[in-house]
C-alpha cells in the first residue's frame, strides 16, 4: 500500500503547518527515518525570483514548519537547494532567495550555492543513460521534496514529479526538452529522474494553488491543504485527482502508470478527507480543452501531431529581459529593440519561454502544422 497523508491547511501561518507537518510525519513514520547528524536536503520549487504571493513557488512557511520539525528531531545538518529557471550561479540563488522569501532562513539552515554537479549513470533498463544532477542533493542522505500544486502548459500539471527536475542545473534543462522534444519522451525523463534522485519524502504546498496558465502566469486557485507520502508518483495521482483532473490524463502519471509505479488500488489515505475540486481546475491555454479531447481522440494520432499549440509574444506586454530567449532549447527567440520576436517553424513546444516570462507576455495559439514529408 502507498500511505498519502492530507491535512486541511487553510493558511501560511507557522501555527498551522507545524500542526500539519506533525501530523503528516506522525502518520507517515518519518521519526524513525531520523538521526542525529543525518544530512537532509530540502528542495523545493524555486521555478525564479517571484514573491511568495504571486503562488508559482513553494511557499517558504511551508518548509519552515518542516525545518523546525527536523530541528526538533535532532537533525542539523539541513540545505536547502534548487536549480531555478536561468543560468546556474550563486548570485542568481541569492537573488531567488530573497526574492522567494528563503532569506530568513539563513541562520537556522544552509541555502546552498555551490553550483558544481556530478553526472549519474541509470540503471541499463533506463532510456535516459545518464543525469547530471546539482551537488547538494548528491550529498544527502535523505532528500525532501517540496514541491508546489500547479497546472503546468506542457505536463498538465506540477507537482512531486516535475518538481524535481529542478535537480538538473541550470540551462542544462532546456537542453533535455531539446532532446526528449515529444511529451512522451520528455515525461520518461522525468519519470526516470524522480527514480534517480529518490526523494524519501516528498510534501506538496497546496494551500494556495495556481490554475490555468501554470506554472507561473496561472491564476491562484485557494485548496487549503498540504500533502505527503513517501511514494512521490502516488502522491502525485492523489493530488491531480483533488484538482478534478484525471490523473491518466496528464502524461507523466500515464508514464508512471506504464512503469507500473501507479496502481490505484494501493491507495491509502489518512488525515482529513477531501473531495475533487469542483469545478475542475482551468487547463492551460496549450492543453486541448476537454470538448476537444473526444474530438482529438476520434480523429487519433495523427491529428493530434497536425493541431499543435505554439507560443506568440504580446508585445504589448513584453519588456525585453530576455528571459524567453534564454530558456529557449531551440534558439528561435530574439529580443530586438527591446521586444522578444519569435519564429515558431521550428519551436517544439515546450513551453519553456511562457514559463519563464515574468510578465505574462507569452500567449498560446493552436495551429495546423503539416508533418514534414
């Protein structure tokens, strides 16, 4: 059975998450996980620079309340680190650490900012041969994973799972959408990459949510919860479910499901009881809308490599930073005279630039797109 623990968690205030984090960890057994001079590591979602308001990041309340906890246990030896979007160096970490409110932090953990990482090889059964994955979390013994409920324009939605893609440094990551340019392959990735890493626990900040445009320019949706179990992909089913979301319809949990790391009868929930949102969460722009999926799937696979969702730039909203064009893995973005220009013959929808844009100024719009013959 795969234990996911829920605790109603109306709001940020310290009170509050250290009762839900005792409870979670009560329910989950982690106690016994802990000893003295065991080096943790908690990674949450840093996705950029944005305050914890604006909902796109793990809200830094959430992993003070599992900080003291750990303090509490005898556990010191705390880092806490992330590969935000962006280049990976120790001034734009500190930048997203205060941005993201981790700052006061400082004097009770580590936040890390050494940028080195080592590569991994994968078991041969992998298709992915290799990661390189950031130091810190090589380092740990034990590993937390934070992560943030959010819908996500390419993987539906975020969660444990994408979460850690975060382990990947820096530009290092458009590189992989450039290699696994298929949602199908890209989704192996990162299921073979949680595999890889192997959080032992992973806790999800859903008190405040973001629904369509995710994972940073969607709107905040309140769930009021906080979740956790120590199996990340049936914590990841549970959580998309609570969004009114089929979970086999998001393309990392059908690739776990394959994988046989979802079977939804080994559920077990403990904690307080939960209903599927409703009405379900907005989709983002790049996800066909349900009226169009019966349509998509009558017309099969063909149609759905024809009907394509590409990126545009409202230039009325674009402030030249540049943030687009540096995330793009296909280098079809140019800033010029202060506005992002983007040519989408040959884009892979990924996504990247709408999710790296710290003003809202990338749209989506679906197209024809005849294969190349």
């Amino acid at each position: 059975m795969a234990l996911v623990s829920v605790r109603k968690t109306e709001t940020y205030g310290a009170s509050a998450l250290r009762s839900a984090v005792d409870a979670h960890f009560e329910a989950l057994g982690i106690a016994g996980d802990m000893h003295p001079g065991l080096k943790v590591l908690i990674k949450p979602n840093l996705l950029a620079a944005h305050k914890p308001e604006r909902g796109a990041t793990t809200h830094p309340s959430v992993v003070a309340a599992i900080v003291d906890w750990l303090r509490d246990h005898g556990v010191t030896n705390i880092t806490i680190a992330d590969s935000p979007g962006g280049i990976y160096k120790a001034g734009n970490l500190k930048a997203v650490y205060d941005s993201c409110g981790y700052a006061p932090l400082g004097d009770r953990v580590t936040l890390n900012l050494d940028t080195g990482y080592k590569t991994v090889s994968c078991p041969e059964d992998f298709k992915n041969g290799s990661f390189n994955i950031i130091n810190p979390i090589l380092e740990a013994d034990y590993i937390i994973n934070v992560a943030k409920l959010k819908t996500h324009g390419l993987a539906t939605v975020s969660a444990g799972v994408k979460n850690l893609f975060g382990a990947i440094p820096g530009l290092q990551k458009p590189e992989q959408h450039l290699k696994h340019p298929g949602i199908s392959d890209f989704s192996r990735m990162l299921v073979e990459l949680a595999l890889t890493v192997k959080p032992r626990l992973t806790v999800i900040d859903a008190v405040e949510t973001m629904e369509g445009n995710g994972p940073l320019n969607g709107r905040l949706r309140h769930m009021g919860l906080t979740l956790a179990s120590k199996d990340v992909f049936m914590l990841d089913y549970h959580a998309t479910a609570l969004m009114g979301i089929d979970p086999m319809s998001t393309p990392i949990l059908a690739e776990a499901a394959k994988r046989g790391l979802i079977v939804p009868e080994e559920l077990e929930l403990a904690g307080d009881p939960a209903e599927p949102a409703n009405p379900p969460y907005l989709l983002p722009e790049s996800i066909p809308k349900r009226g169009h999926s019966f349509l998509l799937r009558a017309v099969g696979a063909v149609a759905r490599r024809v009907y394509v969702a590409v990126p545009r730039v409202d230039t009325a909203k674009c402030v030249g930073c540049g943030k687009c064009a540096e995330s793009c893995p296909m280098k079809i973005i140019e800033v010029k005279n202060k506005k992002a220009g983007m040519s989408t013959k040959h884009c892979i929808s990924c996504f990247c630039c709408q999710e790296m844009c710290p003003v809202d100024a990338v749209m989506i719009r679906h197209v024809i797109r005849l294969p190349k013959i």
